[in-house]
C-alpha cells in the first residue's frame, strides 16, 4: 500500500494522456484539437492539416501513424501554428495554401482564402460552358483561384483575370505557373475593366468582388482582422465595388454572353436589382448555394 499511491497517479488517465501527448502524433493532434474547440467550427480538421503541415504527412497517414513519436521539434512547430489558430488567423494562411476545385492553391495574406461558396460560383460557369471555348474574364482575381479553376475544368477556354493589388497579382502569377497554365491565364493589373481596350467583350464575366457592408455584424473577427480590407469592404450597402462594375459590364459583354456573380446572402437582392437595371433585356436570376442562401447574381 506504501507505493500504491504513487503509482495509481502515474497511471491515471490525465498522466497517461499526457505523457503520450508528449510522444506521439495522435496526441499532440488531440491537444491541438481541444484547443481549437469553441475557436474554431472544424477544430478536429484544423488540427489535421496543421499536423500534416508540421510532419509532411498527408491526413490518412495522420492516423495510420498516429502512434509513432512525434519530435520535440515539431510539438513546438505545431503548438506555435495552434497559438496562431486560436488567435483566429486562418489554416490557408498558416499552411500556405487553400484547396479550391480539386486544386491546391497558394494564399497568403495578400488575398482572401477562398471559399467553398466560390467553387459553387465556379461550377456554374463550367456548367454552361463545358466543351465550347469561352472568353472568360475573371475580374478582382485575388489568389488567381478562380481564373485557375476554370483553366483547368474548361480546357478549350481563354481567361482574362484583373486585380487591383500588385500583391494579388503576384500570388495569382505564382499560381499560375504552378498549373502551368501561363499559355492560357492572362494577367492585367488595374480596376475591373479599367486595363482592358474599350472594345474588348467577353462570353463570361465571373467576379467575386468586395461585397461586406460597412460595420457588418455577421463578419467573423478572423476574417476582418487577418484577411485584406480591400477584397471585402463595399460601403454602407455592400454594393458600391458592384455597381461600378455594372456601369461597365453591358460594353464587355458579348452577345449571348452570361454574368456570374458572387453575393452575401444579405446584398442578393438589391444586387440583383442592379444588374436588371444594367441589362433591362437579360434574364437575371438570384441562385442559392449548398446551404441554401443567396449566394450568386447571375445574368443570361
């Protein structure tokens, strides 16, 4: 009984955990995990791809290596990405790169993570415009995700992609070459059609540009605080990048041609109403996403 206290405590369930926590990658993802709860709406995926980050180890070889010690080096590594996590920086920013259609494309905070939402938006296009050979203009490209994603599911289309920010442009180059798809993604730099010869239309026009009202309550703090004010402001109404674009795009638009565009859920409606105004003659029509918000403004 004289040494039985001592080991009851070694083999409790707290010392045992932490001991391994202190060995193993199955562990050390756990302690991640746990302190991603209440930070972050997918902690047990965020704490994978930190992982696989930190070990080179892709997501299943995560768990079939669960077990194996993990580095002092790399707990420390992967502690230090978690700090930053639970601070609300964004996984794409701290891995240094996003997944988007299939593609795994390089951010950093230069441009906005993309979101599942646009791969909705870019499966639209592609859905009318699969085995034809659009002219494609993707206006405020940011990382280039869009133009690449398009490039790659439509492989007889052209892409035109703007962006007002160098940096943007820089991230976007770099994707590019990334998918070798130099031959066929040209990159302007300047305002919506600002760059572009007066004349110059296109079948598709996609843009996924700023659309977050001034003071918007929805916006989540990680975002305003880590991702360009830039690709997301759009005065009181969130609708000011838009309407400018509107003005524009009827000279840019060839005949027959279509207008994708992606919304919040709260700006749908009058964005919609914008786009009618600038093509009385046209179909517009508002299209929910995967979860059932009004997520795109589309023309046709």
């Amino acid at each position: 009984m004289k040494n039985g206290a001592p080991w009851a405590a070694m083999r409790s369930p707290e010392r045992r955990f932490h001991r391994v926590a202190a060995d193993t990658i199955a562990a050390a993802v756990e302690l991640c995990r746990r302190r991603l709860i209440g930070v972050s709406d997918t902690p047990w995926l965020d704490a994978r791809v930190l992982a696989s980050h930190v070990t080179g180890l892709d997501a299943s070889a995560i768990v079939a290596y669960g077990e194996h010690r993990l580095p002092a080096r790399r707990r420390e590594e992967l502690e230090a990405l978690t700090s930053r996590r639970a601070a609300g920086e964004p996984v794409a920013y701290l891995v240094g790169f996003k997944e988007f259609c299939g593609l795994r494309v390089a951010v950093d905070r230069r441009v906005l993570v993309p979101r599942p939402e646009t791969e909705e938006l870019v499966l639209a296009v592609v859905e009318d415009w699969r085995g034809r050979e659009p002219d494609i203009l993707d206006l405020g490209t940011g990382s280039g995700a869009i133009a690449c994603a398009l490039a790659d599911m439509l492989p007889n289309a052209a892409v035109v992609a703007t962006d007002v920010s160098i940096g943007a442009l820089q991230v976007a180059a770099e994707n590019v070459a990334r998918f070798a798809l130099g031959e066929r993604i040209e990159l302007v730099h300047g305002d919506l059609f600002e760059p572009l010869e007066r004349d110059r239309r296109f079948d598709a026009i996609v843009a996924n540009l700023p659309y977050v009202r001034d003071g918007d309550p929805e916006l989540a703090p990680g975002v305003r605080a880590y991702e360009p004010a830039l690709a997301l402001d759009a005065g009181l109404d969130g609708l000011d990048v838009y309407r400018r674009m509107f003005q524009e795009a009827p000279r840019h638009l060839l005949q027959g041609g279509r207008v994708y565009c992606e919304c919040g859920p709260a700006t749908a409606a009058d964005l919609a109403t914008t786009a009618s105004a600038a093509f009385p003659d046209r179909t517009v029509s508002i299209r929910h996403d995967i979860g059932g918000r009004e997520r795109m403004v589309l023309v046709a």
